[in-house]
C-alpha cells in the first residue's frame, strides 16, 4: 500500500468515526433529557397529590362547620407548600392569663373537642398528614401572676394543656419515633400575624400540618 492509499483511506474513516461520536453524543443528550422529564413529571404527580390531601382537609373543615361543630369562620387555614396551618382566637378556648379549662366551660370543651374530632379524623383516619405540631401565641401585654411570669410560659403552657386534652381523650395518639411526629411550642408575644400591634389577632392557637409524599 502506497502512502498515497494510506492517506485516502484515512479521510475516508473519519467522516465516519466523527458520526459514531455525533450519534453516540445525542444518544446520551437524549437520555438525560428523558430523566429530566421523567423527574420533573414525578415531582409534579407528587405535588398534585399532596395538594388534594390539603384541598380534603379544608373540605372536611367546611364539613365541620355545616354541621356545626364550630362557629363558621372560627378557623382559618393556609397552605404553603408541604405546610397547611390551622389558627384560631385563644379565646376561645382560654379566659385571658389563662391556660387551662374550667370544668363548668361546656362550650370550649365542645370546640376543641371537634378540633380534636378534626385532626383525628384527617391524622389517624384519612392519613392526610404526617406531622403535627401545636403552637401558642400571645400579644405584648405583659403578664404576671402566681402561674405565669412571662407570655413564654403562658403560651407554651396553652399549646401543652391542648396537647394533653387532644391524648386524654384519645384525639391524638403519639407515637414512638426518631423522626418528631408530634410537639407543641410556645411563641410569646415574638411571632405576629401581620401587626406586632394587632393585639386581638396575635392572641392565638395554630396547629402546623406537615404534609409529606405517601410511601
């Protein structure tokens, strides 16, 4: 063979090699662009899903006060991405500097039992959600008797005594985990709704939902 045949067919075979390469190239371009499609697809069913799990929930809120289980409008809720929150007035559940329930308070009884009656339903029934976790608030009024000297322990004790009403009454049932499925805390007069001013609508009880993707 000639040097002159030698170099011809070597013209020849890189046209060729470069296609393999071009072809080989766009094969993986696609398989990546299917994994992406793939994932984000994924991802969006996910989100759907979890969405009508809270859109049920608000249902069954609107279900419970149709039937009037609770004053209407009495609990607001808002989601926000894998978070739904509950929130009600204090008031009604607790007289002011207060964190417990009278016995004779037939009606607050009967709404935080149809709160528990809620939660128990959308928790332990429906496994709409995972997690739950029972908050306190206060406004800046500063508090100061024999039971408690801050808004600190006013509103964690608030969040606690719901808790333990929620487990008494078989509401709620904990569950032994390494992952914190449910708690309470208390915010003092720190975390506002919209004003550090608007005193009425600071003075409450929310309970975060923490939804997560069904296994």
């Amino acid at each position: 063979m000639t040097v002159r045949q030698q170099s011809s067919n070597e013209v020849h075979i890189w046209p060729a090699l470069l296609d393999v390469i071009i072809a080989t190239l766009m094969i993986i371009l696609l398989f990546m662009i299917i994994q992406y499609i793939s994932f984000y697809l994924s991802d969006a069913l996910v989100r759907i899903e979890l969405r009508d799990r809270q859109d049920q929930f608000v249902e069954m809120i609107d279900a419970f006060e149709q039937a009037g289980r609770f004053p209407k409008g009495s609990i607001t809720v808002k989601a926000n991405g894998d978070f739904q929150m509950l929130r009600f007035s204090s008031e009604l559940v607790f007289d002011p500097g207060r964190a417990d329930i009278s016995k004779n308070d037939i009606d607050r009884f009967k709404f935080l039992d149809a709160v528990g009656d809620l939660l128990k339903e959308g928790y332990h029934h429906k496994k709409l959600f995972q997690r739950l976790y029972i908050e306190g608030h206060t406004d800046t009024n500063p508090i100061r008797n024999r039971h408690y000297k801050s808004n600190w322990e006013l509103s964690t004790a608030r969040a606690l005594y719901i808790a333990n009403h929620f487990i008494r009454t078989d509401k709620i049932r904990p569950e032994y985990s390494d992952e914190r499925l449910f708690g309470i805390s208390g915010y003092g007069e720190y975390n506002f709704v919209e004003s550090v001013n608007d005193l009425d609508s600071n003075r409450r009880i929310e309970i975060l939902l923490v939804y997560s993707e069904k296994r």
